[in-house]
C-alpha cells in the first residue's frame, strides 16, 4: 500500500499564522502546472482569486463540488479535496490541512491524498506540527520543514461579552448560540459579522467583507472560523469548550482549541485568546500552555478507506469498502454518509436485482457521493440518491430535467427568515453539484449557470437578512464616530429632510429642528441626537443664514385655532409671537431648536422676524399699524390719541358705546383726523373696513393672542356675513356683532342701518314728494282722489336684510339697536326713530302723545311727543342727533352754537319739529 517516490515531497508543518499557505501559492506559481486541495470551497476560491490574479483567468481553473470554472487550456486547478483529480499530470501538487486525515467523516479523503497525489517536479503537504510523526512514517522520503508562528498568541482570560476588545471572534458551537450572541452584540456595540458552515462561500464572503471593512467591530462563528480564513482578528473568545460532532457532546481537543484560536494575530500583529460568560475561565492550565506554546499531542492516527473499490457486485463493492488498512498509522475511517446510504439502499429490492450489474453498481456508487448539504440524514438522502440512480441507469441514463426544472424553480424565493433561506441555498447546493456533473443531465452548463445565479441571489438575501437581524450599522457607525475627533463622516440631508451620516440615516432635520429616527431604540436616542448636534452644525449654520437674508415668501404666519401664534420658514417653525410693546409690535420668542445656533445668528434671525411682522402688517393690516402709530405720535391730539388707543388695543374694532364719551369729546377740528385714517364711526361700532378682509382678519388674531397671551379662537369662514354660532372671541376679532339669535359682521349691520337711516330721511322729507312712509294719495273706486289718514311711521325695506340671510325677529331686533321701533300692525312694517341713549341714563317714562296738529306733524315725521323732561334736555342740546357718523357724513360741532349744523341731513328735520312745536 506504501507508495514509491521518485520526486522530492516536502511537508511544511506548524501552527497557525506561519505562511503555509502563502508558500504554497508562491511555489504553485513559479511552476509550469500545477494543483492545490483545501478543506474548504471558501479557502478555495479565496486562493484562485490570488491565482487568476497572478497568471490570468484563462490560466487558472477551479473546481468544487457545486462550482467549476475549467478554461480549456488552464495550467493551475484549485479546489475542494474530494474534487482533486489526483491522477492529472501537473508538476506541482499541494496538500492543504493535512491534519484533517484524523477527521471522522471526511479524513479518509485527506489521507488518501496526501499518500497518492503527487506532482511531477514537487509536491508540498501542509499542516500542523501534530502530524510530524505520521508523515514522517507514511510519506518516508518527505523532507519535513517546521514554521514558526509569526506572532505571539497569549491567554487573555475570561471577559464579559460587553468588555471584549474590538476586533474579536466569538466562537460558539450551534446556530442557536451565535444567534443569541450576535443579538446581544447588536443592542450595545452596532452587531456582528456572522460565519457558520451552513452559509454560502458568497454569504460567507460577504459577512466577513463587513467585519474587514469595519462596519462591525465583532465577528461570531462556529468551528468554521478556524480552517483557513484569513481575518484581521485580534482576540478569539470561546463561548463554549464542547461541541457535538454528530455522535456525542464533547470537548474539544487541544488542537482544535489551537486552531481556532490561531485566527488571532495574523502576520507580525500578536493576538490573544479567552473565553466568554464560562465559569472559572473554562481552559486548564495545561491547555493554555500547550496551546500559548504550541505544543500538541501527536495524532495518532489518519482514517483511511480503500480508495478504488472493485465493482463486480453490490457485495464485492461494500466488502471493498469495508477493508482495514494494512499500514501502521492508519486505521478504518467510521461510516460516513456515503456508505451509509449505499447500505441503505443495498437493501432496496431493485438494488439488490441489479447487484451485479457492473454499470449498475458504478453508478449507484457514484451517485451515493452526492454530499447531503440539507443534513437530511442518510435514510431521507437516500431517496434523492436513488432516483438519481434510476435515471442514471435507465433511458440515456441522464437525470430527469423537468424534475429539475420543478425543484430549481420551487426553490427561486428569496423571501423568508435566515434558516429558510440557508435551508434553500442547501438545497440549491444539491442541485449545483448535479449539473457540475457533466455526464449526469443533459444540458449540464446551462443549469449550472441558473443554479450557481439562484444561489447568489439567495446568498445575496441572506447576507442582507443577516445584517438585518444582527447589524445595527446606525449605532456601529456612531460608536465609532464618536471616536474620532479630527475626521467626521459625511453627512447629507435629502429633500425630504433626512439626515444621513456616511449614507445611514439618523432621523429628521424639519427646519431647524432635528428628530431621532422614530424606529431607533430608545437607548439610542442621546447618541443619535449627539451625532446630529455634531454633523449638522455647518448645515444649521447655512439655514441661518438663508432665513436672515432670504425673501419675505419663505416666511408666513401660522395661526391654528387653539394654538399661539408662530412664524414658520418654510413650512417650519422657527418661533412664536408674544406680548409686546403694543399690539401691533408683538415680541419675538425664537424656537427652542433655533438655540443650538450662534448668539448672533439668532438675534439676525430675531431682526429678520421683526422686518417681516412689519412688513405683513403694512401689507394686509395697514390701517391697524396706522392706529398704532398714530396713538404713539406726540402731535396727535390727546383726545384722539386716547380714542384710536383703545381701538388699537382692541385690534382696530371697537363698539361705539365703550367710546362715546371720547367722541362726543372731540372737537370738530379733532374729528378729520378719524376720517383722515379711514374709520367708519358707524351707529353701533367703529371701524375700518379693511381690517375686515380675510388675511387681515388672521393677522388681527394672532396679534391679539399674542398680546393677551392666549390660544388663536376659531375664526369664522372667509368671506361669511352671518353666523348662527361660533367661538364669540373669534367672532368679536373679525368683525362681527350678536344680534338676536346670531352674529352680523359689523359693516353688513352699519349698512342695514344707513338703510333705515334713508327710509327715514326720506320720509322726512316735504310731503310734496310722494315718498314711503310720507303724504301719499289713495284712489277710491271711481277713481277720485280723496284724502286718506296715514299710519304713523315709516318703511324699512326687509330686502337688504333678507339678502344677508336675517330671519324676522334678528332684522327687528337688530333695527331695535340702531334705535327704530316698530310701531302700529307689525304687518304694516311701520317703524319710528327713537333714538339711542347713553346706558349710563335711565329711560322716563312716556307720557301720552299730543293730540290735534301737533300729533299729526310728529306722527308724519316718525316722532312722538317727548315728555317735559325730555323736552328740557332737547331744548338744551336742541335735537337728538341719530349716529349716522361716517366718512361720507361729517357731524362737526361747534362751541358756543346749539342746534344741528345747517350742512347736517338732519336739518331739515329739525326744522319740521320747531314748525311743530310753534303751532
């Protein structure tokens, strides 16, 4: 069994981090061809990448059991152990992990090459020192060279997993295990690199590109961690000393220890290694010494198993099989998953028909290498094996492709949580290894390409699923972030407001307001908001800026019902109006977020917002501010000042009854100056009718809640006269008046009284004119003309105010306040004037009206007698003047003159009253 060398073997040997590999490659290279078998697909691709990149792709080949890329000319293959062509002609062959001939399921494979693949010009075997004694003994002519380790690996102890070093490996021994340990990772350092065998090389790959690239700063792994992978690792932390290797639960040995923990400190960079949450540390003494010094107990043995079994017959190929080695250091390999299907389906009756079909035989052993990616067990892999059988026996002896076809689109899902996907890209794996086998399904190249295209994107779904679930890159960013003092990270914010630091985002910046992204943990929230005080200050400093020297059309007033008046920029609110001076100079109280700026960006800002109230207020409140500086102007004439004082106070509206002693007060050269300011001294209220548009309106309110100090009252809709209900402070602030059962807008109620105030004057007026409420002329049937006696009064015409929505009792009452009462049949819709009377006096009580001439004049003028007292007062103020005072009628007043101006519309009454009163 002991094969004869003519050509120089060398076995490199020693622990980890000593070049071994490296030296393969160089001496792989610097030969015409040559071969190289690892342990892993990973380590294997890894390689042909350095490979291609020395020698070119159409050099360089690589086959696995699910990938091969086989140019036609290619002078180097790398790939897995058992897909080793250990027959092809090449002058250089390597042997990687020789070690792993002791492994229980694949050590016969490892054996069996490092005892018969051999190159023409060199062959190299590397491993660990632990095997020295064995390949001295099976390979006798190998030159055996020992490595140093390139750096020192030292005991660390044991360390909580919230104190570990950045840069460390967690290794555990399940899924479940480093599941739980990636989680916790993920709550307080960002999360973890996650690698396990049952990833994909691509998966694989791309979780540890995330830990190399340092967007996490820990990296958990099974046992798979410690065959070949080269990462910047610089502390290895067992989570658990046992594992369960299919058979039972136990500890690992001393060299599996070492080899795991090798991964740490890689070239000239020393590493440690220690546990993680095991009590008393977990290692022995003598364990850490052995593995700091490296110092393994020699294996004593490598599995081995007939390599070429005869197949005569079905019992022929098991009892082949089933032969112990003849060599000192070898022994029987135990039943691997091979074997054991082929045990099982020797059972099956067809199997057994065909036991001594040598054709039939070749392939069932064949199609048992079918690697059992999914961990089905050899009695379920078994039934893919023997309908693999089937076909390969039958017909063309190819595999059936619409099975194919069906089970490769059944498993094109990239949805689901990481063990669906992992279970699915397992499965995949199946049917890769399939079409890599050219002679097995026609077609193979083609469903190689779309298997090996499905297992990427699922690949791809798995690393992103992975990253999901144990990757806060937000935190892990900002953990690091906070580190660096001189370098920050880029910072963007999009349209929509999002802030994102090196491309994550971090929240809101709404204006000047930032908000922690809402999905963030709670835990998370200081540092996020210190990252943002730390990254948007350029920004915040540019918006600053921007609204201190930017247009009026980027600010506008926000006055919500139930809020306090705000200024916003740009949709944002950057701060709120409050009590001034004056109404119409309401202070600035800049918002809360506006504070992290510079003192004297925010007074610029401050000075900005004082401009634009001004210029608003100039725009759409003009006669307001007017009021305004017009009561603060020294020239103005006390009496006037007091007067347009308290209608400034109360937003440029006020009732007239609060002021009339102040205007009864004003002299007639003071009483222009009211005109002059565009004020309707109505017979109700004053005011300007401007400050009753919309816009104006809105203003007025929130200058008013600013100066009390209180919410914004809903306001009426635009453009409404009348309202049946509503909040009375709105009301009042824009303008309208309770009357009956609603509420007026006051200059629909000024008109309604001009109105009667025109009925009544034409009713005044000499009877020679036929007008309402005045001489009329009635016709009898025979259509002469003959004097009929007239109802008392006059006519108000209901139109106006049936126009404006007023039912009958709010006109009438509402004609009450202007001073009318209705007289007669209220059918007859005959009105008097009675005049207004100051609430301070009371009301005399009447007296019966005069009868004769005298009756007849006050009744056609709308006038009843007076009693004496009354006729005291009207003799010394001469006659009652009605408050019809409006730009359009001057009501001058002169000092030392009685009775009314003869310029007034009044003056012809009052004449018809003294003709009266003399006969």
């Amino acid at each position: 069994m002991t094969p004869s060398f003519s050509q120089p073997v060398k076995a490199v040997l020693g622990p980890t981090n000593t070049g071994k590999t490296h030296l393969a490659v160089e001496r792989l290279t610097a030969h015409a061809s040559g071969m190289i078998g690892f342990p892993l697909r990973l380590l294997a691709r890894e390689v042909y990448d350095r490979v291609v990149a020395i020698k070119g792709p159409a050099e360089v080949a690589l086959v696995t059991g699910e990938e091969r890329i086989m140019p036609p000319g290619a002078r180097y293959l790398l790939g897995t152990m058992e897909a080793l062509p250990v027959t092809r002609d090449v002058a250089f062959v390597g042997i990687d992990e020789a070690q792993l001939g002791a492994d229980p399921e694949r050590g016969h494979v490892f054996t069996d090459r490092l005892l018969r693949a051999r190159g023409r010009e060199e062959t190299m075997i590397l491993g660990s020192a632990s095997i020295r004694a064995l390949v001295g003994a099976l390979v006798p002519d190998a030159e055996i060279i020992t490595r140093p380790r390139f750096s020192t690996l030292s005991y660390a102890g044991s360390s909580k997993l919230s104190r570990l070093p950045k840069r460390s490996a967690i290794v555990a021994f399940s899924a479940e295990e480093v599941y739980a340990i990636a989680e916790m990772l993920r709550r307080f350092s960002g999360g973890a690199a996650v690698v396990m065998g049952a990833l994909s090389p691509k998966t694989r790959n791309a979780q540890v590109a995330m830990f190399e690239a340092g967007e996490v700063d820990y990296l958990v792994a099974t046992d798979a961690i410690g065959m070949g992978l080269n990462l910047d690792v610089s502390h290895v932390a067992f989570a658990s000393l046992q594992k369960f290797d299919g058979r039972r639960l136990r500890r690992l040995t001393i060299a599996e220890m070492a080899q795991i923990a090798g991964r740490a400190g890689r070239h000239q960079q020393d590493g440690s290694f220690g546990t993680v949450g095991l009590p008393q540390g977990g290692f022995t003494p003598e364990e850490v010494s052995a593995i700091e010094g490296h110092h393994f107990p020699p294996v004593p043995s490598l599995f081995w198993r007939e390599p070429n079994p005869r197949f005569g017959s079905l019992d022929q190929l098991l009892s082949d099989l089933a032969q112990p080695p003849t060599q000192p250091g070898l022994r029987p390999a135990p039943e691997a998953v091979d074997i054991a299907v082929l045990k099982y389906l020797a059972g099956d009756m067809e199997v057994r028909a065909r036991g001594s079909d040598f054709d039939a035989v070749q392939r069932l052993w064949d199609v048992c290498g079918l690697p059992d990616f999914e961990q089905l067990g050899a009695e379920h892999h078994s039934r893919t094996v023997f309908k693999l059988w089937q076909w390969r026996t039958s017909g063309d002896g190819s595999v059936d492709s619409d099975w194919f076809a069906r089970r490769l689109a059944r498993l094109d899902d990239v949805e689901g949580d990481i063990d669906q996907l992992a279970s699915r890209i397992a499965a995949v794996r199946t049917l890769c290894f399939i079409a890599q086998r050219g002679d097995w399904i026609d077609g193979g190249a083609g469903w190689a390409e779309q298997t090996q295209a499905l297992e990427s994107r699922l690949s791809d779904a798995l690393h992103a699923a992975l990253a999901q679930r144990f990757v806060d890159r937000r935190l892990a960013l900002l953990l690091r972030d906070a580190g660096q003092r001189g370098n920050r990270l880029p910072v963007a914010v999009g349209a929509d407001g999002t802030v994102a630091v090196d491309g994550e985002p971090i929240g809101t910046l709404n204006g000047f307001q930032f908000k922690v992204d809402p999905v963030a943990r709670a835990s998370d929230h200081r540092m996020l908001l210190a990252a943002a005080e730390k990254h948007l200050r350029a920004e915040l400093a540019r918006r600053a800026t921007s609204l201190a020297e930017g247009e009026d059309k980027a600010l506008s007033l926000i006055a919500e019902p139930g809020t306090m008046p705000r200024l916003a920029w740009h949709g944002h609110i950057v701060a709120t109006l409050a009590r001034g001076p004056t109404l119409v100079q309401p202070a600035i109280q800049i918002d809360p977020s506006l504070r992290r700026l510079e003192p004297q960006q925010v007074q610029a800002i401050t000075d900005r917002l004082l401009r634009f109230v001004a210029t608003q207020l100039a725009r759409h409140a003009a006669p307001l501010a007017a009021m305004g500086e017009a009561a603060g102007d020294l020239f103005t004439p006390p009496r006037v000042r007091a007067l347009l004082a308290a209608l400034t106070d109360n937003s440029g509206t006020i009732g007239r009854a609060a002021v009339e002693d102040q205007l009864d007060a004003l002299t007639a050269e003071e009483r222009p100056q009211l005109r002059k300011l565009g004020l309707t001294i109505g017979s109700l209220d004053i005011f300007h009718p401007l400050l009753l548009k919309p816009e104006a309106v809105r203003w007025r309110a929130a200058l008013t809640a600013a100066q009390q100090g209180s919410p914004i009252p809903a306001l009426p809709p635009q453009g409404a006269v009348l309202q049946k209900s509503g909040s009375q402070a709105g009301l009042a602030i824009a303008g309208f008046r309770r009357c009956a059962g609603g509420w007026l807008r006051i200059d629909m109620a000024e008109k309604l009284a001009r109105q009667a105030h025109a009925a009544r004057m034409q009713a005044a007026a000499p009877p020679t004119s036929p007008v309402a409420g005045g001489d009329e002329h009635q016709h009898d049937e025979a259509g002469d003309e003959a004097p009929h006696p007239l109802p008392p009064g006059f006519v108000i015409d209901p139109a106006l105010a049936t126009s404006l929505g007023l039912d009958e009792e709010t006109r009438r009452a509402l004609l009450g306040s202007f001073g009318f009462r209705a007289v007669g049949d209220p059918k007859m819709e005959r009105w008097r004037w009675s005049g207004l009377r100051k609430a301070a006096h009371k009301r005399p009580r009447r007296k019966k009206p005069r009868k004769g001439a005298e009756a007849a004049r006050a009744a056609v003028n709308g006038e009843m007698r007076r009693p004496a007292s009354e006729q005291g007062k009207a003799k010394r103020r001469n006659v009652e003047k009605p408050r019809t005072d409006t730009p359009h009628t001057p009501r001058p007043r002169q000092s030392g003159r009685r009775g009314p101006s003869p310029h007034s519309p009044f003056a012809g009454l009052a004449a018809m009253l003294a003709d009266a009163r003399k006969d």
